[in-house]
C-alpha cells in the first residue's frame, strides 16, 4: 500500500480526470484507482491545480508489475511486436517500419496495453538544415507531448521535431555539472534538450538560445514556461551565423549541439566566449578508431588551436551509438583566447 495525493471526481469525469493527469505528467500509473460509490480516484505524483474535483492524500494499492512487453504481445498474439519504443508522456513512439500491416484496432490495442493514449511511428529524419521530424501520427491527431525526464519538462510536438531517447545520459550530465551562476550561449538549441537542464538543475544564470526551426522554437518557448525558466533565456531565433556575432563576449560556457557534426560553428563559439575564456561542449560523430586512437580529440583540439586559442581537454563523453562503428561524443574543452 502507498499514501499518494489523490485527485477525486464524480464517476461521469473519471476519463476527463484521468486525461488531464496524463497531460499535466502527474498520474501514478503504479497504482490502482480507487472506485468511492459514485466518485473515482486517481493516483497522483504530485500536486498540482486542478479545476475541477478536490485533492486528498489516499493509501492506493500497488499495480503487480508485468512487463510492458508480455502486455503489448498478450494485446497482439499474432503480431510481431518490435522489441523497443519509447513512451514520451502519453504518447508511444514505436520504431520505424514496427508492425507496418496495423489499424486502427492495433493502434487501440497497444495503448491499452502501454497504458497511454497516443500511438506514433518514427520515420526518417527530413534532410536539410532543421532536420525535422516526420513522424508518422497512428492513434490520436495531436503530437504535442508533455515528456518529463530528470525532473525536467520537454513539451514539443513528436510530428514536427525529434527528440532522441538515447541522448538522456547527457542531458542528465548538464543538469549535474558545475555551472551554477554561468552565462551560457546554445548555439542549436532545439526545444531546450541541453540548456532547460542547466536551468533547472545546475543553476545557471542565464541562456541565450540560438534556434532557426519555428518549430522547435515553440516547444522551447512551452519548455520554459512549463520549468518556470522563462525570465532567465533570450530565444535568438534565425540562423545562428547571423545571431551569435551579437553574443560576442557574454559566454562562460558554450554548447555546440548538433550532429554530425558542429564544426562549422566552432569559430562562433570562440567569439561567445568571455575574454578570459571559458567551456565549450563539442558534439560530434566520431568513428571508434578514431576514439580508440585519440586522433578525434588530438585533431579537434588542433583545429580549436588553431583559431588562436589555448584549449585544454576536461572530459570526453560517449553518449551512443550512431551508426555502425561510429559514436555520438561530447568533447568538453577549456578554451582560452590568446
């Protein structure tokens, strides 16, 4: 048994109750509602304002755990169920190509069994500069999600912008690094991935967040306000080329997240940098020989020599997989202007 917040409400807005709890990121899927004569009650994780029902603490008996995947294949005994997906708030986001003959009743099925109420299938990622997503919506219309994750909030729409579940080891390492009261420059900041975690939860002072995909400008917008960040980041929206040589001088610390590679922005980053220098994280590709060899960050540091500056290497982080023998890393660098 649990004492949770409970969120109570006549049985005719048990589906609206439950709804609006999916949405807000508050309902405790990890345990059973409870039915009050002509009342439901729904486990919560937290308290949050609600317009209408009332909150109580209530104790809630435990769900038995099963493991999502014996419910997705109990759901579709005659399917072959993909081995992996993600789930982004109420949303799952089945992989590209997974169960290709479905309908609507298949889709119906599978949020059933994940406990969730939209169903999506990834695709492709649009070529070009955005890079946007192409998802493909199964069950439901809308896409935009409410994904909390590290205790940090990601709101955007699955349809128009991606979001890579692999990447949550680093955006968990920028909410714990040492950057408390820092100036940071993002110079691709997309719905926030990186920045709203040193926000959040290093305690930065302030962001200017560089982002040319309208897109993904709404979803950082949303994100902001949702962690209560809005008065600490200036969005520049447009080409950064044209944006950061107006944040020239203003950066502890610079983030250059963008794959394959970010090359390109690099001497942009040097010029974000305060006189007395700063941090730069680099994200590239980089093949596992050259990561074996330490070639990747003996030509990176070059490069970044190059542009006349002094640089010392702090830390070089492997986030995942890419591609066969190829790895998305992180190269953080202590960069001093000469």
């Amino acid at each position: 048994m649990g004492i949770r917040p409970a969120l109570i409400v006549s049985t005719d807005r048990a589906d609206d109750a439950r709804s609006w709890a999916l949405e807000k990121g508050v309902l405790d899927s990890s345990f059973h509602p409870i039915s009050l004569d002509d009342e439901i009650a729904w486990p919560m994780t937290d308290i949050i304002p609600c317009d209408f029902g009332r909150i109580e603490e209530m104790e809630f008996q435990p769900r038995t755990a099963i493991d999502p995947h014996v419910r997705l294949q109990q759901a579709l005994p005659n399917m072959e169920i993909p081995r992996r997906w993600e789930m982004l708030g109420d949303l799952a986001l089945l992989p590209q190509n997974a169960l290709l003959d479905g309908d609507e009743s298949t889709w119906t099925a599978i949020a059933q069994a994940l406990h969730c109420q939209r169903v999506a299938r990834q695709a492709e990622i649009e070529a070009g500069p955005i890079r946007r997503s192409q998802v493909e919506m199964l069950l439901g219309n809308d896409g935009w999600v409410n994904h909390l994750e590290n205790g940090v909030r990601y709101l955007f729409d699955v349809s128009k912008v991606m979001f890579s579940s692999g990447n949550i080891t680093e955006r968990r390492r920028m909410g714990k690094i040492d950057a408390a009261g820092d100036v940071v420059v993002d110079l691709f900041a997309g719905i926030g991935y990186y920045s709203i975690p040193l926000l959040v939860n290093a305690g930065v002072s302030y962001v200017h967040a560089c982002e040319m995909n309208p897109d993904s400008i709404e979803g950082l917008t949303k994100g902001l306000s949702a962690n209560m960040v809005t008065d600490r980041c200036h969005i520049l929206q447009g080409d950064n080329q044209e944006a950061a040589p107006r944040l020239k001088g203003v950066a502890d610390r610079v983030l250059l997240g963008l794959l394959p590679s970010s090359k390109e922005a690099w001497p942009l980053a040097v010029e974000c940098l305060k006189i007395e220098g700063g941090v730069i994280h680099v994200h590239m590709n980089a093949t596992e020989e050259s990561l074996e060899d330490g070639t990747f960050v003996s030509t990176t540091v070059e490069e970044f020599q190059a542009l006349d500056c002094e640089v010392e290497v702090l830390h070089l982080e492997n986030v995942k997989s890419y591609s066969p023998h190829i790895r998305h890393v992180v190269l953080d660098l202590k960069v001093t202007k000469l």
